[in-house]
C-alpha cells in the first residue's frame, strides 16, 4: 500500500510542477505577449477574417456575455442536428441508431455546457461522426468558451486606464474595455488545448489506446468467450475529454475501460490532464496580475480543501468495506468492488476526488460502488464546486466567495470592503449572493422534486439499489448536473424524459448563470474608481485573508448541503457500522 500512496503523491506533485510553467505560459497568451506558438498567428487572423471578427475592438462586460451566449445558442442546434440524424449520417460502421428527441437534448446540452452527462452509452450511443463533429468539437470550444470568460476577468481585474491605446478601438468614454471575446476564445483553443491535447493523445497512442477508423472488432476472451470490442478514433476524444476537463468517455464505462486507460500510466497521465489547467489556470492570475502572492494563497485554499477530502477517502478505500469483509472477503487490498486491479483502491479514489474536485467527470471505477463516505466527499467535492473546477470557470467559483469574503471581513473591522482597489458594494453582494444560493437552490430542489415522483411512483424504475443509496443516486445526479461534472451513481436508470429534461435545465441555468454573475461584477468593479491601498486596506493575499474564504466556503456551501448528504451517504455509513 505504500507504493500505492507514493503513486497518487507522484501523480499530483508532477501536476503542481507542470502547472506553473503552464500557468506563465497561460498568462502571456492572455496578456498578447510572445510566445512559441506565435506561428499560429496567420491561422487565427484567417479565422477573424472568414467570420468578419475585429480582433482589436474592445468589448464590455455586457458585450462579451452577449458574444459567448450567442455562439452557444448556435452550437446547439448543430449537436441536435447531429444527433438525431446520426443514425442515417455517415462515419457509423456499427450501425447505431439516431438519438430520441429528450436524449438528444440531454446531450447537446450537457455537451454545450462542458458537462459530458452521459445518459448514453458511448460506444453504442453515438457514431464516429457525433464522436468527432459533435461531441469532440464541443469539448474543445466549450472548454475555450470557459477559459475566455476567465480571461475576461483577468482583465478587469488588471488596473488599465479608460484611454485609446495603440490604435484598438475603444468603447464609449467611462466604460472600461475588457479586451476581445473571440481572441481569448480562439487563443484558448490554438494556443492551449490544441497543443496540449496533441500530446496527450500521442502519449495515449503509442500507450495503447485506439486511433483507427474500422468497426467492432470479434475476440476471444480468457475463458472463451466470443465478443465485439468497439474501437475507433477514440484518443484525441480521450485527450481533449481530460484537458479540457470534460470528461466525456468515448467508451460507456469511460476511463475504467481497457481500450480508453490501458495501464497505471495512461491512468497518472489522465489524472494529472484532469488538474492541470485548472490548478494552472490560478498560477496564471497572479502571473496576469503579477501578483503571486494572491495567486498562492488561492492555490492553498483550494489544495488544503482538495487534499484534505482526496485523503479522506483514499483512507476508507483503503480500508476495506465491512458490509463486504463481513462476507469473510479479503479486504487487505482495500475496497475493490468496482475497481480495476491495475490501478488499485488508491488511485481509483484519487481520481474519484480529482473529477469531482474539477469539472471533469470521468472515472476510472464506478462511484457507485465506492464506500459510503468516499461517495458522499465526491459530492461534497462537487457542492462546493471551487476546489480547482473546471477550466476558467473553476476560478469564476472561487471569485464569487473571494467577493463574499471581502465584504463579509470589511463589516467585520468597520470598513468598507475593497478587493484590489474596487470597493464592493451592495450591486455586486446581491449577484454573488444569488450565484452561490443558486448552486444549493438547483441540486436540492430537483432532488426534492425526484424523491416526491418517486414516493408517488415506487414501481417508477429508477433504481437498481434501495433505501438511503437510492437517494444518494438521484442527489448524486442533480449534483453532478449543477456543477458540470458529469459523472454518475450509475445504479440510476436516468435515460428517460423525466432525468434527460430535467437535468437539462439544470444544466442550462448552472452554467450560464454562474458565468454571467461573475463577469458582471468584475465588469461593474473595472468601471469603478480605483483606490490607492493604504494601511487600513484589507489584504487579500494573506494566510489570514484564506482562511476566511475557506470559511465561507465551508458556511455558505458544505453546510448547506449537510442535511442532504445525513440523508444519504451518511446514513448509509451508519448502517454497515
């Protein structure tokens, strides 16, 4: 077992040593400064030129938020497209039908979000052709749309003056220009997924992973069996789905699969793909803003979260279950139902808290079959949903409870709260206020709307597990749902119109919302007068300042949740005592 806790220390120091490299490169791309990839420059002005985009005009919040909500709204129509047509498109050499209008929706709307919930089995749900131009497409913009509004508050945060600057045509006077949407969009994709997910995907080929355009193909198993293992070209999905943190598996038991995560390699790289932009994506603020200090102290807010619930359930997977050891089953390799034997209890719960700490949503055994209290701290993970996150939009969560602590420690000493020179005012309480309730409000209300149709409908279907784990599934789905993730308690039957409907609109208003929220207060604080710090200024890169983001955190999301979660996975826990 010590081998196995060295591998998951290895895993996640590697991912720290990348990140930062990662995070300077990140900022020079945002801030315009050169870079290696700067040959890729008369591409992206081709790009502006076939869409009629002005890459120097400077646009406000209000008109980024509009540039981002536009071009989601025609990606849809084109995933539904795909979708429901597919079974008569080309590229299906195994023949899969098209998808049912409900589950089309689920799709593109959780693909268009950066979700990836997947009511679908992946190899027998979707062709080459939705594999490629749908949903690999969507995991490469949606995750560059998340990464531009990231940059957007980059931008506002950084001091600049309100005046015309080399020839960039500025908006109105008073109205501060937060640079270019579909530059920080565009660059996000060319300069940073594109490469890195290139890597990656050769890393996974010559590792084992398929890259191959044929059908199922016949085998014979150990013990004689004839079956068909579908192939294709699954290693660039593979590795935009990690990069990208969406975590959209092309074979329906996603990276436990032998064909999509061949060996503990292939499994440390696309655990450390799964945190490497978001962890880099903080180092990239304080290089933006250079101010490092910030920077580290949220780095260690967040890894103090993440690593003290990733050891948490390590621990208990690593012990065993006693409802199973009670069988007289060996337990001395820890808790191994659902797990694959070439990765172990440790790195399975390892990577069960990286995708749940991000958006990613992947796994590479099935949560539902984890322990109690290992299931209920990747919910926990995801309802707080600002440890790491997803790309760009993991910061965006975290800045809301940056701001919420600002004002909170401003009344606390008699102050009026500042946070970078801005002061925050009731305007920007009242939006961050609504984004972080909003996040409870959807995973809790739809639960209590599934527990009552269930009650009134026992013999529904819904459920392959009774009692407090059948709750756990149907909490774990809106959960997973509100914060992007995509991962499942698959004990649940969730493809049918009820599940595919509602946690579509879960989906629609927990990404947008959260997104529009922040970028509009960081809109409104760049439009204010700046403030010269003095000694009374509160200082927000502090270990002080930290902990008390990570108490509000702990108040306004874990605490929240705590009757739910009693509900569920605790009282599961307690009853294999």
């Amino acid at each position: 077992m010590l081998y196995e806790l060295l591998g998951i220390t290895l895993i996640f120091g590697l991912t720290v040593l990348l990140a930062l490299p990662l995070g300077r490169y990140i900022a020079k791309v945002y801030l315009g400064q050169p870079t290696w990839l700067d040959f890729l420059s008369p591409l992206e002005e081709w790009v502006y030129k076939i869409c009629r985009i002005n890459p120097k005009k400077e646009m406000t919040w209000q008109e980024h938020l509009v540039a981002l909500l536009t071009i989601n709204f025609i990606w849809f129509f084109w995933m539904m497209f795909i979708l429901m047509n597919q079974g008569w498109l080309p590229l299906n050499p195994d023949g899969n039908p098209s998808m049912s209008p409900d589950l089309a929706f689920n799709t593109a709307v959780s693909f268009l979000v950066n979700c990836n919930l997947q009511h679908y089995s992946g190899e027998t749900g979707v062709t080459y052709l939705s594999q490629l131009a749908g949903l690999m497409f969507m995991q490469f913009v949606t995750a560059g749309t998340g990464m531009a509004a990231g940059a957007i508050v980059f931008k506002a945060m950084k001091p600049s003056p309100l005046t015309p600057n080399g020839g960039i045509t500025v908006p109105p006077l008073g109205v501060r220009g937060l640079g270019n949407f579909y530059v920080y969009f565009l660059k996000s994709c060319t300069r940073i997924l594109l490469p890195l997910s290139l890597v990656s995907a050769l890393l996974l080929v010559f590792n084992g992973v398929p890259m191959n355009w044929e059908g199922k193909a016949s085998i014979v198993t150990m013990q004689g069996d004839s079956v068909q293992v579908s192939r294709g070209p699954a290693a660039a999905m593979i590795a935009i789905k990690q990069v990208g943190t969406n975590g959209g598996g092309w074979f329906g038991v996603n990276s436990a699969h032998p064909l999509e995560n061949p060996s503990y390699f292939t499994n440390a790289v696309e655990n450390i793909l799964i945190l490497l932009i978001p962890i880099a994506f903080v180092f990239a603020l304080g290089f933006y803003l250079n101010r490092k200090r910030l920077a580290w102290m949220i780095f260690g807010v967040m890894t103090f979260g993440f690593l003290l619930m990733a050891g948490a359930s390590v621990y208990v997977e690593m012990q065993g279950n006693p409802a199973i050891s009670a069988l007289g089953i060996d337990q001395s390799h820890g808790s191994m139902e659902g797990k694959e034997t070439r990765f172990g209890a440790a790195a399975s719960a390892f990577w069960g808290m990286a995708t749940t700490a991000t958006s990613n949503g992947s796994v590479n055994a099935m949560h539902d079959s984890m322990t109690p209290l290992s299931g209920a701290l990747q919910m926990l993970d995801m309802m707080i949903n600002a440890l790491y996150g997803g790309v760009g939009v993991g910061f965006l969560n975290f800045y809301i409870f940056i701001i919420i602590a600002v004002f909170i420690s401003g009344l606390m000493v008699g102050r009026t709260p500042e946070f970078l020179g801005k002061k925050i005012e009731a305007k920007e309480m009242k939006i961050a206020t609504l984004v972080a309730l909003l996040h409870t409000f959807l995973i809790l209300a739809f639960t209590a709307l599934s527990s009552f149709v269930f009650v009134q409908n026992p013999n529904i279907g819904w459920h392959n597990n009774p009692s407090f784990h059948g709750f756990s599934e149907m909490l774990y789905e809106y959960t997973s749902s509100s914060a992007n993730n995509g991962s499942g308690f698959e004990g649940l039957a969730d493809n049918n119109p009820f599940w595919n409907i509602t946690c579509g609109i879960v989906l629609l208003l927990s990404r947008y919302l959260p997104i529009i929220g922040p970028v509009a207060i960081a809109g409104i604080l760049a439009n204010k007068k700046y403030i010269p710090e003095s000694s009374g200024t509160l200082q927000t890169d502090t270990a002080t300042f930290g902990f008390m983001v990570l108490a509000v955190i702990f108040i306004v999301a874990a605490l929240s949740f705590f009757p739910a979660l009693a509900l569920g996975p605790l009282a599961e826990y307690f009853t294999l005592r």
